[in-house]
C-alpha cells in the first residue's frame, strides 16, 4: 500500500464521544459560515439512542453537540439530505422502524418528527436507506427480503413495497442510480438493478462467480449510473458496469483468485463512495469504462483511497473498526469518520 508524504498527510482530529457511534454524516450547509455533523449514538450503561447535530469550530478545529433527538431504538442506518433548502435527517432503526427528522434552518435544531413504526416496513432491523438527491423519497432495504418506497408527503409519509422476496432474498445495500433506478446488493456478492417503470422484480442482476460473500454497501456516480461501486465481505471492492454484464472491475479482490488485486484490507468493508477530491491523472482521455477514484473503510480499521490500476493509499488506520464515513459535498477535502472506540475522526486534506 502506498504511503502518503508528511507534506501529503491529512490533519486528523479525533473525538471521543464516551457512547457508541452508529453513524456519522455531514449536514448539508445551512449558510456559508457554518458546518454542521450528524451523529447517531448509542449508550450502552442506559440502553438509549440519539441523534445530535453537531457544530463545528475552526482554530482549532472542534465539535460540540447542538441538538439533540432521543431515538426509540437504536439506529441501523443514517442519511441526510435537502428538500425545499430545508436539510433532513433519515434514521432507521434496529426494530424496523424509519424516522424523518426536519431540521430548523436558523437554529439548526432537530424541528420536527415524521415517523413509520415498527413492523409496517419490515420485520426486523431496517439494514439500510438511502435518500434521492431532492430528498422527497426513500429507499429501505433489509435482510427480511422486502424493498420499500417512503416519499415524504405535506401531510406525513407515504409508503408502498415496491418488492418482497419472502425471505428468499436478503438485502444488506441499496443506492439510487436515477429517480426512477436503484441498485441492491446482498449475499453471494450479488447486485440487482431495478427499474419502477417496470414493476414485478429486478431488471438485471449480478453475481459474483469467484466467492462466497455479502455486499455491504454501494455507491454510484451521478454522472455514471451504469456503473455500480459495491464493497463487501474479505476487503473486495468491485464495480458492476451495465453495459457489460457478467464481467465485474476488481478494484480490491482476494488474493489466490484470478481476479485478485492489491487489498489495502482482509476484512468486511463498510462503506464506500466516489472521492471527488482526487482528480485521475488522465481525466481528460479518461474511457467512460474507467472507474473514477473511490474511498473505503474496513472492519481492521483502515481509510483508504482506491483507484483503478493505481497502489492504494492509506489515509487513516486505527486499532479498531472504521464503521462509516461522510465525505462533504461541499468541502470534498474533509472526510468525518466514526470508529468502533467510541470515537468520531475529521481528516482535512490538504
């Protein structure tokens, strides 16, 4: 793995939290003087769950809780977007249940509440959700095989299945691609492509043929919805490209296969996203089929960036766990991270 100069190194500040953090995201800017984090926590001694709004401070760079929202459960998965300039928290739950969280502009405080319960979406824990770009509609996915649609309406949340497997199929992933498309990644590596204008069940679908795993997590590229970005089990991060079906990019395989590239890590791979801070030394003869550069984390605690026929570079590794991380839209250059010990990271890159 590629090593980073000192000149190169991001700045690192780390916060401990003194509770588990079960996800962290950046709030999307409410002015151009203020920068706000989400953070989902759990505290184990009294067996309670919250979402804060954290602000930040610079010289020295700081946080410090602002708002808080006591969750009923513990929170299975987090997204933030804007509907009508107005930021929104998604959290979903463990015991299946989706709440909306409207955040105040001018206080930047956690306003209001829209909630589904419990047993309405799924049967267990919600795995994950992911939130359009406008913020109107909502995917959740889970490991009891259904695919729901939640659109926040004027008068509350609408909701409708848009797939239910019986428990044939379990999903631990899902992405938008377009309004209308989304992306599932699940067991045995697999990815579906679904398509609302053409109901009834996936459109295409992909599974690996080199090992057994999970997806858990996928990322797609705006301008380049045909290409899939998933990560998963045993530190494998490949891409799935429409166009060409059956042929997956390894970007980070298993080593003694046929497909195995350098892996900046051994095991599960939490997340992953697009890096638009780093720019492809070739963008301007880039092919379309390239995979633009991509930023993972992993359950043996490394921050990496990725990137296609390039070594991979280490930009963080800890003792423990890099469950989740957010890169800032609008300040691509800082990355907010949260670590198994209790702790929240900021890198700012330089």
């Amino acid at each position: 793995m590629a090593i980073l100069s000192p000149q190169q190194q991001p700045q690192i500040h780390r916060f401990p939290q003194f509770k588990y953090v079960d996800g962290v995201r950046w709030l999307p800017p409410l002015s151009a003087f203020t920068r706000f984090a989400v953070i989902a926590l759990f505290d184990s001694d009294f067996d309670s769950s919250s979402i804060e709004i954290h602000s930040l401070t610079q010289n020295p760079l700081d946080i410090a809780p602002h708002s808080t929202w006591v969750s009923p459960s513990r929170v299975s998965s987090l997204k933030t977007s804007q509907l009508h300039q107005n930021p929104l928290v998604f959290a979903s739950t463990y015991t299946g249940s989706l709440h909306v969280l409207s955040v105040e502009p001018m206080e930047a405080s956690l306003d209001s509440e829209l909630s589904v319960p419990e047993k309405m979406l799924h049967d267990g824990p919600i795995s994950c959700v992911d939130v359009m770009d406008s913020g109107g509609e909502c995917l959740t996915v889970s490991e009891d095989g259904r695919v729901n649609l939640v659109s926040v309406g004027e008068s509350g949340l609408n909701y409708r299945r848009i797939f239910d497997s019986n428990g044939l199929v379990s999903y631990n992933a899902v992405k938008w691609a377009s309004p209308t498309e989304f992306v599932t990644g699940g067991c045995g590596f697999s990815l579906q492509w679904w398509d609302q204008r053409k109901p009834g069940g996936a459109v295409s679908q992909f599974k690996a043929d080199w090992a057994s795993g999970i997806v858990h997590c996928i990322d797609i590229h705006p301008s380049r919805k045909h290409t899939c970005l998933a990560g998963g089990s045993f530190g494998t991060v490949f891409a799935w490209d429409l166009r060409s079906q059956q042929q997956p990019i390894i970007l980070s395989g298993l080593e003694g296969t046929k497909t195995s590239n350098p892996s900046p890590c051994e095991s599960e791979v939490w997340e992953v996203h697009y890096d638009p801070y780093i720019k492809s030394g070739n963008l301007g003869g880039m092919s379309s089929t390239q995979i633009l550069p991509a930023m993972i984390c992993s359950e043996d605690g490394i921050l990496t960036s990725i990137e296609q026929g390039k070594e991979p570079v280490e930009l963080l590794a800890e003792p423990c766990a890099i469950n989740g991380f957010d890169i800032d839209r609008q300040h691509p250059s800082e990355v907010i991270c949260n670590l198994e010990w209790e702790s929240v990271a900021i890198l700012s890159r330089s």
